[in-house]
C-alpha cells in the first residue's frame, strides 16, 4: 500500500490539467469534501464519537471568509481567518457538548446545526436566506485565482496539508492517548490521558479542517447561502468518512472520492435523454443510502483498513 | 375564543404529535437499545401514502388507517435491516438507520416527487381553533392509552417490557428477544406513521420533513432518558405549547428553534451527572 500515496498524489496534480470545465467543479468539490471528512474521520474514529454537524463547520469557515472579504479584509487572511473561526467555535461548544455519548452527541451535533442554519437564514448582516453574493476572488500578493485550474491546485495543497496535519496528530503522543480514548475511556483516563482535553483538540481540529474547506469553497463559488450546507451534507460526509473506513486518512480520501465520482457518474447517466427529471436525486440519495447500509453492516472497518488488514 | 387560548390548542395538537413520533423512539429504544434515526420517515411514508389514496377514491378514515399500516410494515422493514444481523453494535444500527432515513428519500421523490403535499383534514373551526386539532388530541389520547395498557396489561406488553429490561433474563425465561425487537419496531413505525397522517393536514409533509419530525420527537422523548412514556408526552406536550406561544407572540421564525434549545439544554444538563445516570 505504500506505493499508493506517491501514485495518489501524482494523479492530483497531472488530473486537473486535463479534465472539462465542469469535471473541474466536481474535482475542486471532491477536494473540499475530502478535507472535512479527513477531519470527521479522525473525530469517529478516534474519539469515537458520531458526528452529525460537520457541515456547520465548512458552513461557519465559508461565512467567516466570505464576510470578511466582503468588508475588505485582504482575501489570504480572510481564507486563514475560516479554520481559526470553525475551531474556536467547536471549542466553545466543544466543552458542554463532548460530554455527550453516542445517540445523544449525533443528535446533539445535529440540533447545533440546524440552529446555526437558521440563525444565518434569519441574519440580515449575513444576508438572511439568500445568503452573500459578488465575493471576490482569492489574490495573494497581485495574483488574482479567477481559474478553475487554480482552485483545483488550491484544493490539492489543502487536502495535502490537511492530511499531513492529520497524520501527524494520529503519529504523536496526542494519537496514541487517543487510540487509547477510543479503545477504552476509563482505562485511558486511568493511564494518566487526558481525555477531556485530547477530545476537544480532535474536535476542534476536525472543525478547522471543514472550516478551510468552506472559506475554499466561497472564493470558489462567489456566493453563500445557508442552503449551500445543508443536514444532508453532514450525512454525506459520514458516508464518505464511514465508507472509507473511520480513522484512516487514506480511508477518507478513498472514500470522498469514491462517492463523489460514483454520484457523479450516476448523475451523468441519470440526467441523459428520456430519464425522468427526479432520476438524479432518486439515484445518488439511493446509492448514499445503499453504500451506507453495506459497509456498516458487512464492512464495519471501512474498505481500506479492511484492505491494509487482508494484504 | 381568545388568542392565548388559540395557541395553547394548537400547541397541545403540535405536541401530540412530538409525543407520537417520540413514543416511537422510546418503544423502540427500550427493547432494542437503538435509537432510531429513521422515525421521522415512517410518518412522511404514511402522509404521502395517505394522499395517494385519497386520490384514488377510497375514505377518509380508511386511507388513514392504510397510512399507519404501511407504517408498521415499514417500521419492520427497518428493523429487520438494522438489528436482523446478528452482532450490530446499537452505535452501528444508529448509522444504518441513518441511512435508513436517506434511502427512504429516494422511495419518497420516487413515487411522489420532491414538492410539498397535504390532505384536507377534520373541517371547520370553533372559536378561531381548527376542529382537527381537537381530533388530533383525542386521537393520541387513546392511542397512547391503548399502548400503555398494552404494555402494562397483556402477555406481549410484559415480555417486551422483560425484554427492555433484561435481555439476557428475558431469554432465559423463553422470551424471543429478536422477535421483540421487531414488534417493537413495527409499533414505533405505526406510532411515527399516526404522527405522519395526522399532523400533514395542519401542515404540509415533504419527503426532507423527516429531520425535523425525528429531532422534535427525540426531543420530547429526552425529558425521559428516551426510555419514560409519561414523560415523553409531557415533554412533548411542553415543547407543542411553547413552541406555538413563541410563533404566535415572537415569531415563526423561531417557532422550531424551541425544540433544538430544549434538547440541548436537557442533554448537556444531565451529562453533569452522567456517571450515575448512564454506564455505557
């Protein structure tokens, strides 16, 4: 397997250069799905814990961007300033919340998302329902990204920093204490790991991680509505984070892409002359539900630990 | 009819219906230690359903009935797939169930398209309060009545509840505690079904509406621990009222937001002494 992260990553950078303009889009979105879930993945597999809110993260990172260049803030230190705000955010509700366990954390996360959802659509400074519009471009230093072959390289550097950042949190004393926390929370707290501690700094990590991907995505798109990160896309990153196998950044990658080029390819298939209109959301809500079923039942590990633990 | 008393009306109609869908969850928890993500779904499958067939010709009355049935089986259905194999961890049927919830989209745009759809309910009003409230209250009513003297009163309700509390005793004493779990499964999919058939006609059902009937229903049913009947319809009951003052003197804007606040405030106030409440 360690053939496939060199391989992985020169397929990155040579792809973009020779995909169409709207196979442009689904690359740049599947890179920004990717960071959230590396995040989420680490979050559930980790600290093995349900999350059903990550979207309100990529969601706070998009709006604080978004907000600030609005109001003039150079574009680099709005784009920084959305992981800093979605990790900030995750510590202050990170505190009362983590105390929370299974069933009561995913509904909790999933209550805080709607909230936040609806505060937003009722906030005029935040553009209420219809959200920002006219966001600028990201420009660093003179250099304007209006391309999407630059976004698609911006995604690349981000999904590789993310994971970087991923691989050496799960490597250091913190991953350990973790894999402790996960395996069994009274014996780490007995061995002196932090626990309290340790599952805030993975979930407030996980939050940065969606939060640079939403502050990506409004300098991308140019506009935000509370729309754009709805409850589904929190599920979807769970597919995606569950599919690939929870714990494993090369799982979550795998599985952001898999399900993202798989929906895609259905979505072509079903968008073909003769197919009904309500073809495309009837195929991918099935194919996300399908999946999700499967390997939850009969691969619990995920496809690539199962792969790592076969070969 | 005053306006305060409007509200409180159309709250304790609202409430019943978080009362119904979170009564689901609880029968179900109970028995099987799953939460069941996909509660919200049996009653948007029974509302659509119900529209179908009130199309087709047939009664009211009857159509309702096929809607909660159609329900039950679907609430089997799931419980089959969530729970059917054995070794699911709950944690593990919570996602499938989840996933459940997504499949049941695909059903729903399938069949009946992704635009919101009602059905005329109980007609006329008295005092400025629709008649269909009122039905809605004596409906959850008696059914919950009924449920609870199932539970209290006959030889299935007592093995099911053998089987909430001790699965492990439960079959030892020749209690088939998978078959439980599936009966339990099919009544908190008649119970979400009910909710489903007898709130559309106040307010439109659309295949997304399930999020926020599971959420609402799980959060009547967190006031008692998701495993206390009684206090899942004062929960829900609460949470009806309140959340129809706060739409009728503050604003419909944060009319759902009530039942988020409320779960959150309840959850992160008992984590405090989770340690004594819960082990797992």
């Amino acid at each position: 397997m360690k053939w496939a992260y060199p391989v992985a990553a020169v397929i990155a950078l040579v792809l973009p250069a020779f995909l169409a303009p709207g196979q442009l889009t689904v690359f740049i979105l599947l890179g920004l799905s990717a960071m959230a879930v590396v995040g989420l993945s680490l979050l559930m597999g980790y600290a093995g814990q349900v999350s059903l809110g990550q979207a309100a993260f990529t969601a706070l990172g998009a709006y604080t961007s978004g907000l600030l260049s609005l109001h003039h803030t150079p574009p680099l230190l709005a784009l920084a300033a959305a992981p800093v705000a979605a990790a900030l955010a995750a510590v202050l509700v990170g505190v009362p919340v983590l105390r929370l366990r299974g069933h009561q954390l995913a509904f909790a996360t999933l209550a805080l998302q709607i909230l936040l959802l609806s505060v937003l659509g009722g906030a005029e400074w935040a553009g209420g329902a219809v959200g920002l519009q006219g966001l600028p471009y990201l420009s660093v230093g003179g250099f304007e990204l209006d391309q999407d072959l630059d976004y698609a390289y911006l995604v690349v550097a981000g999904v590789l920093l993310v994971s970087l950042i991923a691989h050496r949190l799960v490597r250091s004393r913190v991953g350990r204490g973790l894999r402790a926390l996960a395996t069994g929370e009274m014996a780490a707290e007995a061995s002196g790991v932090p626990v309290g501690a340790y599952r805030l700094l993975v979930f407030a990590v996980s939050a940065a991680f969606a939060g640079l991907a939403g502050g990506i995505y409004s300098f991308f798109l140019g506009y935000l509505a509370p729309g754009s990160f709805p409850v589904l896309l929190s599920i979807e990153y769970v597919v995606m984070a569950v599919v690939g196998g929870l714990g494993s950044i090369a799982g979550a990658l795998l599985g952001a892409a898999l399900i993202t080029v798989g929906v895609q390819l259905l979505t072509t298939l079903a968008t073909q002359p003769g197919m009904p209109s309500y073809a495309p959301s009837v195929l991918s809500y099935a194919v996300y539900a399908l999946l999700l079923i499967a390997v939850v039942l009969f691969v619990p590990k995920g496809i690539v630990p199962t792969l790592r633990r076969s070969s | 009819m005053g306006e305060l008393a409007q509200y409180l009306v159309t709250g304790v109609g609202l409430g019943c219906a978080y009362a119904l869908t979170g009564s689901g969850l609880v029968v179900i928890y109970r028995v099987t230690r799953v939460v069941n993500f996909a509660q919200g779904s049996f009653a948007v499958l029974a509302a659509l359903c119900v529209t179908t067939v009130l199309a087709a010709g047939l009664p009211h009355g009857v159509a309702e009935g096929l809607g909660v049935l159609l329900a039950a089986v679907v609430g089997l259905l799931v419980g089959l797939v969530a729970t059917g194999k054995p070794g699911t961890t709950p944690q593990a049927a919570l996602i499938v169930t989840l996933g459940l919830g997504v499949f049941a989209y695909a059903v729903e745009i399938l069949f009946w398209g992704d635009q919101p759809r009602s059905f005329p309910g109980l007609g006329g009003a008295i005092g400025g309060v629709q008649i269909h409230y009122l039905l809605i209250i004596a409906v959850t009513a008696v059914v919950l009545g009924a449920v609870a003297l199932l539970f209290a009163r006959t030889d299935l309700g007592r093995a099911l509840t053998a089987t909430a509390a001790d699965p492990y005793a439960a079959r030892a004493v020749g209690i088939d505690v998978v078959r439980m779990g599936l009966f339990a499964f099919a009544v908190g999919g008649a119970l979400g079904g009910l909710a489903g058939v007898l709130i559309t006609p106040v307010q439109q059902v659309s295949f997304d509406s399930d999020v926020a009937l599971v959420v609402n229903g799980f959060s009547a049913a967190i006031l008692g621990n998701l495993t206390r009947p009684g206090l899942t319809l004062a929960g829900g009951l609460l949470l009806g009222v309140v959340s129809a003052l706060v739409g009728g003197y503050l604003s419909t804007a944060y009319q759902s937001d009530v039942a988020l606040v409320f779960m959150l405030v309840v959850l992160i106030a008992r984590a405090g002494r989770r340690d004594v409440v819960e082990a797992a």
